[in-house]
C-alpha cells in the first residue's frame, strides 16, 4: 500500500446504505433518499470535492438527519458494519503510516458538511494522531486517500538530513515541484503536511526506526551507515514505494554530505 492512497470504495456501496440510515431515522422517509443519492454521486463525480454552496441546498430537516446518524457507525451501534467496511483491510494510517487508523476521519467535516456524515466515501480510516490534529476551522483541503493519486514511479519527496549546532541532526522535508507538478495537489499535500504535523510525527518515529537500524550493529563510520542503509533502502522502497518517508529519510542519510556518525548517535 502505498503512502496517501487507499483504494476508492464504490459509491454504490455508500449510496445502498442511505436506505439502512433512512430505516432508523425518525425524521426521514423513503422518499428523502433521492436527494441524498444525487449529493453522493456528484460528491463522487468531483473527486470527493463539492462546494459548502452546493451542499447547503440540502434540505435542514435531511442534513440534521444524517448527522444524527453517525453515532450509529460506532462499534455495537446499528451502523457499526459502515465503519467495518471502511476499516477492512486498513492496517496503517494512511496519512502518516505510523499509527493505527482506529478512528474515522470525515474529509469533508461533519459540521459543515452533515449530509455526508455517513457517506462512506467521505470517511477515511486515520490514526488518532493525525485526525485530532486537524482543526476543522481550518479550510485548507487535505489529501483525499480515496481519491487524490500521487506519483509513484518518480520521487517528490525530499528530506534533507541537517547536522545542528548542539550535535545532533535535524529533518526537513520538502517537496519536489518538478515531479508534484499538480499545483493543487501539490498545495493539499503541503497542507497535509502542515495540519497533521507530520515533519512532528515522522521525527519522533525516525529515533525508533534508526535506534533499530543502527545501533548495535558497529557501525562505526558514517561509510559503514551508508552501505549498510543502502540495502536498507532497497528493501524499503519495495515495501513502502518512493515516496514514503522512511524511503525519504533513508535517501537522505545517504545523500548527505555533512552528516558525520557522532551526528547520528548524538540524535539517537
Ligand atoms: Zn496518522
């Protein structure tokens, strides 16, 4: 599985649903699904995009019901299998590939965007990390797992390995604009990046993933780190594909010219 990408549930799935979420409701009836129906499809059809215009002209009773609903997607609850369904085959967060998603995040946010709180393609299986550190009153569009394809045959991402003045190294990531050519994938990317802290998240994992990689092994010289990461990295980049951030680090190590071994161990 490749970093920031799962693969698209069929609308269909999430639109046949409507029907269980309209049998529990109180307020809603047989007749209300048409409307929610064409909301998903042109949700769909707009790569998971649609304007706060477009879904607004959602009838109050009809939204009020659907967000009323998500509770029910919890584990026990009548809803719980939309939840299962979504998870299933799901082992790592999409976004950070880190932690474990044992949460739902709602791309579009359930409190400006109620019709689609149940709506299964608008619910991506996150770490609890990387969803609570998003703040929903900030608009910036994020990377849609579902939905947004970044490359895989070429690198895009970079991190730089930094040796600092106290000992130690730091890493900055950053993006390659001539192969994320895409400005607005490029921008939800960045964005991405930005509201779930990543360059954070993959910091405080890189000290558990090197500590596992180098210590203890004698490696002495920064030579001896590079060969032996180099294999290292092969075996990643099968894994994980090119741009996944242990990939991106491992390059980096190797690309670095200033980096001595003390620098490493200093961070360890
Ligand atoms: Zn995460």
């Amino acid at each position: 599985m490749m970093m920031w990408n799962l693969p698209k549930p069929d609308i269909q799935l999430s639109i046949d649903e409507i029907d269980d979420v309209i049998a529990r409701s109180q307020v809603l009836s047989p007749t209300d699904k048409g409307v929610v129906e064409q909301l998903y499809h042109e949700y769909d059809n707009g790569s998971g995009v649609i304007t706060r215009q477009r879904h607004d002209q959602t009838d109050q009773r009809i939204q009020g019901a659907m967000k009323t609903a998500y509770p029910k997607t919890y584990d026990g609850a009548d809803l719980s299998y939309i939840r299962a369904r979504l998870m299933n085959g799901v082992y790592k967060c999409p976004i950070c590939s880190i932690g474990l998603p044992s949460t739902l995040d709602h791309v579009l946010p359930q409190s400006k965007y109620k019709a689609l709180s149940v709506c299964g393609n608008n619910l991506v299986p996150m770490c609890r990390d990387c969803n609570s550190e998003k703040n929903n009153e900030d608009d910036r569009p994020m990377l849609h797992p579902y939905y947004d394809r970044l490359p895989i045959d070429r690198r895009f991402l970079y991190a730089e390995v930094i040796p600092t003045a106290l000992g130690g190294v730091s890493f900055v990531f950053r993006v390659d604009d001539q192969v994320l050519t895409d400005p607005v994938l490029r921008e939800k990317f960045n964005n991405t990046f930005d509201k779930c802290e990543l360059d954070k998240a993959f910091s405080r994992e890189l000290v558990t993933f090197l500590k596992d990689k180098l210590y203890k092994r004698g490696l002495y010289t920064i030579d001896d780190v590079k060969r032996y990461i180099a294999g290292e990295l092969d075996r990643e980049k099968e894994l994980n594909g090119l741009n996944h951030w242990k990939v991106a680090v491992l390059y980096g190590i190797i690309e670095s010219d200033r980096l001595a071994v003390e620098d490493l161990i200093q961070f360890l």
